[in-house]
C-alpha cells in the first residue's frame, strides 16, 4: 500500500455498537440502535448481501490464485483520500482513528470491492462455493460500513424518523407492553439477525427490535400527517419543471458521424424516426421520464425542444443517440405518479426540517 499510512488500532464492531450515534430530545441512540432500525426496514440484508459477494469473491480469488492487482487497490485508495481531502499520511491516519478501522482493514475494503467487481458475473456461484462464516462477516462490517457510506446512510435514516415522531417522549421509545403483533415481529427479526447480535442477550435484543418498530410505526403516522392535500399542492408547486413528463423516441449508433447522418434523414429528407431505425437496422426505443429523471447532459437539450424535433446526437456510453420528443406533458397531482413523488418529497421535507431541530449527532472514535 502506497501512501506511507501507519497502523492505526481497529476498535472491532462490537465495540462500535456501543458508541452513541446521536441524541433526539435526550435520548440516545447507538449505533447498534441505528443496525436494528436497518434490520427493520430491510436495508441491512442488502448491506450483509454485498459484504458476503465481496468476501466470497476474496476467497473464491484465493483458491484460483486471482487478486485484486496492487495498482488497482492503490488507485481506489488514493482516489477514496482525495474525495474526502485526506492528502497527508498524518489526515488519513487521523481519519482512521476517528472511524476505529486500522490500515489493514481499509485496504480490504478496497480489495472486497475489486474482486467483487471482478466475479460480478457469477456471484451466486461464488457465494455457494465460498459462503463467508458469521465471524468472518462480523469483522469485516465495520470497514464495509463506514468506508461504503452505509452506516451514515442507515444513521441517517433513523435520525429521520426519529425527529419527525412528535414527541420523544412517546410510546415509539418505550414500550412496556408491546402489541403481540410487534413483540412477533420483534423475536422474528431478532431470530434473522442474530449472528450480528451474539455479543447481546436475547431480552436486550428482543427490546430494541419493539423500539425500532414502534418508531417505525409512529413514523408512518407521523409521515402521513405531514403528506396530507395542501402539502402535495405545496410540493408540486415547487416542483412543476421536475415532474414534467416527457415522452420520448430514441435510436443509438455506435458512432457521432453515423447519429449525424440520421438527423440529417430526418431534418432533410423528412423521414420519421421509425423510417431511420429501418434503414440503421434497429428498432426505436420509446420511453417516457420525468424530467428530474433525465440525464443531466440531456435535460437542456429536450427541454428546448420542439415536440416533433430531432435531438442529438447525445453521447451516452460511448455511443451516441439521437431523440424526438413527441410530448410534454404538466404534472398534476391527478396523475398517481406525480402524487406518490410529491408525497415521498413532502415527507422527506418535512423529515430533515425536523432532524435539523432536534438531533445532535456525535462523533465517531
């Protein structure tokens, strides 16, 4: 490893759980807080699914002899410093401890990422073959966590919900006599993700689950309250361009000159789009976009654009495309689409408005 990084002392993830996470209205939660409500809302099985492809790839690498090139890793390293400005050996080591990772664990971070890029093909396979232990998971999740953002991203999230319930104070913080139908559910999950939580009795465990779903419930109250009518108008007002929709037509050339020739059939020879795919050998693509869900190289383009006129050619992964905009059409909180948009931005509003009020992070180390 390039860099001249000195060791830094790894504190373990069992550790890492104990450490406090933020605080809502006086009440604490830890990081294990924050890997239950992600064990709830389903997002740390996706996180446990990338740890284990990265892990099987590893060793599957090991057995036939294929690594993760030193050039590769040093690349993925040195471009993961300069994103978070981490230039000096004494920035990325203080770093390091702040996050309670050593060297060596940062390192395989990036080498878990390459080889799982590296038997992206077949990573069911290598999963049969190679299926990590729980240890093995367990020590390699606090790198995996903090280096790939997730941990701040399932932080967040709770964060969220936890602000937008009105009262921290309520039953969606304790819970004495839970409902049988969260207190199942609670020894549900608890049963799913035990390998994480073997340093924990099963009565501590059992008790953050009921939390975590009480919260998530009195979130989905809360949210629904905050996403009433006057919120959604609100929302598409501000939000009128985003939520236009556009339907589009689109043929793809391996080439500019040959995406040129194709306009200039259309432009000059007064063929349709359709006429031009039967000539290139392919037929058009329809779709139709929001235009917040556009490219960003492209939103300029057709926005300008006159239904009916030819587009392009717009590079798009080293090939280029060429469009006609046959519609625009202006969102109305009628059509469930623009309503179920308005309804997730009106929450999510509503959400860090709340979270900028009442929660007081710490840091990590």
């Amino acid at each position: 490893m390039s860099g001249g990084i000195p060791n830094a002392s790894g504190m373990g993830l069992s550790r890492f759980w104990t450490q406090t996470a933020f605080s809502a209205d006086h009440t604490e939660f830890q990081w294990l807080d924050v890997a239950v409500a992600a064990m709830v809302r389903g997002d740390w099985s996706r996180f446990e699914r990338r740890l284990t492809e990265g892990l099987a790839a590893v060793a599957r690498g090991r057995a036939e002899n294929v690594v993760a090139g030193d050039e590769a890793v040093d690349a993925a390293m040195t471009a993961f410093r300069y994103e978070r400005d981490l230039i000096s050996g004494d920035e990325m080591n203080t770093w390091l401890d702040r996050e309670g990772l050593d060297s060596g664990e940062w390192s395989a971070y990036f080498s878990r990422a390459l080889m799982r890029e590296r038997f992206a093909y077949a990573l069911d396979e290598t999963i049969d073959r190679y299926i990590p232990s729980s240890r093995q998971l367990r020590e390699a999740a606090l790198a995996e966590g903090v280096c790939s953002g997730s941990f701040d991203h399932f932080a967040q999230a709770l964060a969220r919900c936890v602000a937008l319930v009105a009262d921290a104070r309520t039953a969606a913080f304790s819970a004495p006599d839970p409902p049988p139908d969260l207190a199942g559910d609670a020894s549900r999950l608890a049963h799913l993700h035990g390998h994480w939580l073997e340093d924990h009795s099963l009565a501590e465990i059992h008790e953050r689950f009921v939390r975590a779903l009480h919260i998530e419930r009195a979130f989905a109250a809360a949210a629904e309250a905050v996403s009433a009518g006057p919120a959604l108008h609100a929302m598409l007002g501000m939000r009128q361009m985003e939520w236009t929709r556009l339907a589009l037509q689109s043929l793809t050339f391996t080439t500019e000159d040959a995406a040129r020739e194709a306009i200039f059939c259309v432009r000059l020879d007064g063929l349709s789009l359709d006429e031009v795919g039967l000539l290139a050998r392919q037929a058009v693509q329809h779709a139709t976009l929001f235009v917040e869900d556009v490219r960003d190289d492209q939103r300029v383009p057709l926005l300008s654009a006159d239904i009916g006129r030819v587009v392009g050619p717009l590079p798009i992964e080293e090939r280029f495309q060429v469009l006609v905009l046959t519609s625009r059409t202006t969102p109305s909180i009628e059509d469930g689409h623009v309503r179920e948009r308005a309804r997730l931005a009106a929450i999510e509003a509503a959400s860090e408005r709340a979270a900028r009020d009442r929660i007081a992070w710490r840091p990590r180390g």
